[in-house]
C-alpha cells in the first residue's frame, strides 16, 4: 500500500507539471499575445486614419483644380508615378514653376501619421542652374490627385530654399521634363 501511495503521489506531481490537456505552451502564448497586440495596434491604426480623414474632409481644404496633366514616363520600384502640369500661358522665366503629381501604387504617410496616395506640389525651377524649391504641396486621399486634400503645406516663394535634386531621383527626372518643355515654348 505505501508503493502504491508513493506512485500516486509521483503521478499526481508529474501531472501538475505537465501542462493540461489543450492548454498552450508557452511559444502558443507569446504567439497569441504578439497577435492579438498586433490586431489591436492594427485596429488603433485604422481609427487613427479614419479619424484624420475626418478631419481632414471636415476642413474642405482646397487643391489646384483644371490642372492638364503631361505624363513623365517614369515610374519606379516603389510605383510611383510622376506627371507635371504646366499652365495656361506659361512662359520660361529666371524662375518657373510648374505643377507636379506624384502618384504611389501603396499607402504612404505623413510624418504626423495621416496617410495619402498622391500629392499635388507647386515646384519652382531655375533651369539654367537646374535648381528647385517646393512651394505648394497638397496631399491627397486617393491615387492621381483623387478624393480629398487630407493635409496642405505653404512656402512663399521668397522663402523657398532653392536645391539640386538628387542625381537619378524622381525630382531630377520631373526637373527634366519641366525644362525641356519650357525649352520648347
């Protein structure tokens, strides 16, 4: 009988150790844990966006309308896309400017954490000293300057800070394509 007990006893310890029957270990639960963060994070996420594209429609900013777009034929790894628009009568001074449209295949955002799919930006050139400086940039909600104007920034020209684009960047081919047009007017 005491053999008996002291089995018992040893089963009874080991059962108590041994997790239960469909109970997680512990990877199963850092697992979970990480997903269901990852899920709340996620929806946190998509409230956040929800609400600054309320925001965002709630102040009816306005973006340039009756631009003709010109496509640049670019597009590259990230999918962007680059079309500018050069205005009615525009002529080819010290400096120019010219409408540009960048256009993403993904979601981007902000650094204040508003996302957009296209931005509408107001550049302006100095072709002989193939220089640029961003003075309107309107960000929008959709792909092709569709949808809304979720966030807009402003820089007076006198105030812009004038720099070369980056050799082989996007900005350097749409700096291209503006002055060669200009060139041809």
């Amino acid at each position: 009988m005491k053999n008996l007990c002291s089995v018992a006893a040893v089963a009874l310890c080991i059962a108590h150790m041994l997790p239960a029957a469909g109970a997680e270990s512990d990877d199963e639960l850092l697992n979970r844990i990480r997903l269901e963060r990852e899920q709340s994070l996620e929806r946190s996420k998509m409230e956040r966006k929800r609400a600054m594209r309320e925001y965002a429609a709630s102040q009816r900013i306005q973006g340039p309308t009756g631009l003709k777009w010109i496509a640049i034929p670019t597009k590259d790894s990230a999918g962007r896309t680059v079309a500018y628009a050069l205005s009615q009568g525009f002529v080819a001074q010290e400096v120019s400017k010219a409408w540009l449209r960048w256009s993403f295949a993904t979601e981007q955002e902000i650094g204040n954490g508003i996302p957009y799919f296209s931005i509408v930006v107001l550049t302006a050139y100095r072709c002989q000293a193939r220089e640029e400086a961003t003075l309107q940039l309107y960000f929008y909600s959709e792909p092709n300057a569709e949808g809304i104007v979720v966030w807009k920034e402003v820089t007076p020209t006198e105030k812009a800070s004038f720099v070369d684009p980056v050799p082989g960047s996007l900005s350097e081919v749409a700096m291209n394509g503006v002055c060669a047009a200009l060139r041809r007017k």
